[in-house]
C-alpha cells in the first residue's frame, strides 16, 4: 500500500515536472520542485487566479478562513491579461494546487466554495 502511493505521488510530480518542462521555462521547474517539497514538509498554500472584475470580498474572506483552519494559506492573484505567466512562482502556486487536489480530492476546493455559497444564500433568505 505504502509503495502504492509512493508510486503514485512520483507519477504526479513527473507530470507536474513534464507540463513546466514543455513550457522551456527552467525557472518553472525549479518553482515545482520548491512546491513539492514545501507540500511534503507541510507547507500548504491554495492560490486563485481570478480576473480583476470578480471580487466577492465576504466569499473570499469566508474560503481563505476555511482554508487556514485546514493549515492551508489562501492567496488571490489578479490576472490582469487572462493568461498566467508561467515563471518560477507561478509553477510553485500551480504545483501546490495539484498537491492539494491530490491529497485531499478533486473536488475539495469546489465543495468549500459550494458550502459557502449556499451558507451565504441561506442567511440571506432568512
């Protein structure tokens, strides 16, 4: 069993490594390599990109709360053209996603932001 999820985690990060690699961007790996480690020794952070018109600052707040009781550090980066630059911190934010995708399911970050959606509908019904 342990050599199982020991294969798997090798599978991920090979992936992760090869999707940086075809960018050409040596820095991108090197930022991958940081995210896995960091993941590895705890350090667990979600980052969202979103497009400059999107702030729902109550819902922002409500996941980035949600998130710290998980151990999990939220961030918000604007993405002021619609594309992320893939560079060396950019690599380590997509790589510690995947981690948590990973880890704690693939859904997981969907759900949260689904509970407080309808945790937020709910109180204004009322």
């Amino acid at each position: 069993m342990k050599i199982k999820i020991q294969i798997s985690k090798l599978i991920l990060l090979s992936t992760i490594l090869l999707s940086c690699a075809n960018k050409d961007d040596i820095a991108c790996v090197q930022g991958g390599n940081k995210g896995y480690k960091d993941f590895h020794e705890g350090i667990m952070n979600y980052t969202e990109y979103l497009k400059i018109e999107e702030p729902n600052q109550f819902f922002f707040d409500s996941l980035k709360t949600k998130l710290n009781r998980l151990g999990i550090t939220y961030r918000q980066i604007p993405l002021i053209t619609g594309e992320i630059k893939y560079d060396s911190i950019n690599c380590y934010y997509e790589t510690q996603n995947r981690y948590l995708e990973f880890y704690f399911g693939e859904n997981f970050i969907d759900s949260i932001k689904q509970s407080i959606t309808q945790r937020n509908t709910e109180e204004n019904t009322k």
